[in-house]
C-alpha cells in the first residue's frame, strides 16, 4: 500500500486505509458516494476502532521535546496521533458526508465498532456503515509497559 499524503498517517491509519480499499473493492463499493449530491445518495458513515491511535508518531515527538524544545514538537502531532485519525482519513479519502466516530475500547475496539456500525444501519441513521478497527501499538515504552505488567 502507498502511504496516504506522502506519509502523514502514523501506523494505524495507514492499516484502516489499506483495509477499506481492500474491502470497498471486494463489495464493489470502490467509489461509494457521499452526501454531496441528491438526496437519493445514501448516507455513508465510518465507525473506527482502535485501542490508542498513533503512538509511533507520539513516541517520536516526546523525544524531540526535551532535545530541541518545545517550538519543534511537529504541529501535525495531534491530527496524525489522536484516535480518530483513521475514522478522518476514510471520511476524506471517500469524500463520504455521514458520521464519522472511533470507538477507543482498548482490544475489542473493532469488534465495538462493526456492532456499532449495525446499530446505524439498524436504526436508519445510516445506509452503510464503513466499520473495523487497526492498530499498532507495540511501540518501544507500550511494550515496556506490558513487560513489566506482573501480577
């Protein structure tokens, strides 16, 4: 898969994009429309799961603090680091205008989010839900946390 935008996404993302292309071609939903046009359009929603977001991208800017000070910390830290990063991208890369949501329920995240999809569909609140989860979180201190996680 190319990096969306030249490498903007931190890991997560990149894994929720490559996903959706994925499995928009293999419906035959390659090119689902938005909400821009008719109201014949359906509504198309994204619900994302993942346990923490982008914490490659948050590891790497924690060490640039205190080596060369706050003024150059990336100011893309936040869009690229925050969870719902990955719900953003596939609202933007699909041009799609319904509700985009990221449900942050540690591991089960994206089983949370596919149920949550089913609700929206159930309820007509949308007509199709665009639902999973990614994540990459096995970064250097997460790891060290769970090593030293005993009981």
């Amino acid at each position: 898969m190319a990096v969306p935008q030249g490498g903007a996404h931190d890991r997560p993302t990149q894994m929720a994009v490559a996903a959706a292309d994925w499995d928009l071609a293999d419906a035959g939903l390659s090119r689902i429309p938005g909400r821009a046009g008719p109201a014949s359009l359906p509504t198309v929603a994204v619900v994302s799961g993942t346990s923490t977001g982008g914490l490659t991208t948050l590891e790497v800017q924690a060490e640039v603090l205190p080596r060369a000070g706050d003024r150059q910390v990336s100011p893309h830290l936040v869009p690229v680091a925050i969870p719902d990063a990955g719900a953003a991208a596939l609202s933007v890369r699909y041009r799609l205008r319904g509700r985009a949501s990221t449900i942050t329920t540690a591991y089960a995240a994206g089983t949370d989010a596919g149920a949550v999809g089913a609700r929206l569909v159930a309820s007509c609140a949308a007509d199709v839900v665009l639902a999973g989860g990614s994540d990459a979180s096995l970064t250097p201190t997460l790891t060290a946390g769970f090593t030293t996680l005993r009981p």
